[in-house]
C-alpha cells in the first residue's frame, strides 16, 4: 500500500538547481509578507490596548514563561534525585571502625624499614625541568635552514 503525499509536486533534492531555489524563496518570501500584512490589517485601527490584547493572543509571553518554568523545575529536581538518595559515604565506616577494637601495634623490634624502589623518575628522563643555555650572540627560534625532512624525498 503506497501512501500518497500530501502535496502533488514532486520533491526535489537540495541544492539541485539554483534558478529552482531562487523560485522557491521568492515563493516562500511573498508568503511571509502576506502574513505579515494580514496581522498589520488586524493592528490598524485599533487603539493600544487592542493591539497588546492581540499580541497577547499569540501567548508567545505565557509559552515563555511556562518553559523556563518546566526548565528550571527539570533542573532543580534532576539535581535533588542524585543529593538525597546519594547518601553519605564518610558516615558509613565511622560506626564499623568504631565496633571493631584497634589492632596493637606491633613491637618496634619488629617493625622493617621500607625497602626504597630505586627506579628513576620519569620526568627527568624526558627531560622536564632541565635548563638549556643559549648562546647569548643566537636567536634560538630563528630558522638555520634545518630542513628536517629532505631524507623522506
């Protein structure tokens, strides 16, 4: 079963003629002015508070409002869900340590110093915090001419 569309013009890719495009927003343009002299019909004559009530009759002011309101209520309870039925995570192994008595420490006989890992540290072997002097006399930054990729050529 094929459904029909609602409009019998055939619809045309984007971008597919320019010359079709530009006729399509004149189209759309003199649509656009017609409405707007249509509502400018509605405003004439009358006094200003006329005018207001049928601004006000678009309600675009009440829609407005009752979205920052559904937005904000949105944010406000997504934010206490996670608050209250987080729970507190300090309070929880206070009363456990608290049951159970301390272990003695062991005699200071017994006690071995700490066995030192001699591996080096990885930011001196990349090199960070050393300090390179400069000749005083050279710009550092200045081009030499180094071309450091004429051996892939």
């Amino acid at each position: 079963m094929k459904i029909q569309p609602d409009s019998p013009a055939p619809r045309r890719g984007a971008l597919a003629s320019t010359a079709a495009d530009f006729r399509e927003l004149k189209g759309n343009s003199r649509a656009t002015v017609q409405e707007l002299q249509e509502f400018l019909r509605e405003l004439k004559g009358k006094s200003p508070q006329e005018m207001l009530g049928v601004v006000a009759a678009s309600q675009l002011a009440r829609s407005l409002a009752l979205s920052s309101a559904l937005v904000g209520g949105a944010i406000l309870l997504f934010t206490a869900i996670p608050y209250f039925l987080g729970g507190d995570e300090k309070a929880a192994p206070a009363p456990a340590a608290a049951a159970e008595p301390a272990p003695a420490p062991p005699p200071p006989a017994a006690e071995k110093p700490p066995v030192e890992d001699k591996k080096p540290d990885p930011l001196s072997t990349l090199g960070v915090g050393e300090e390179l002097t400069a000749p005083p006399d050279e710009n550092p930054l200045e081009n030499k001419g180094d071309d450091f990729l004429k051996d892939l050529e």
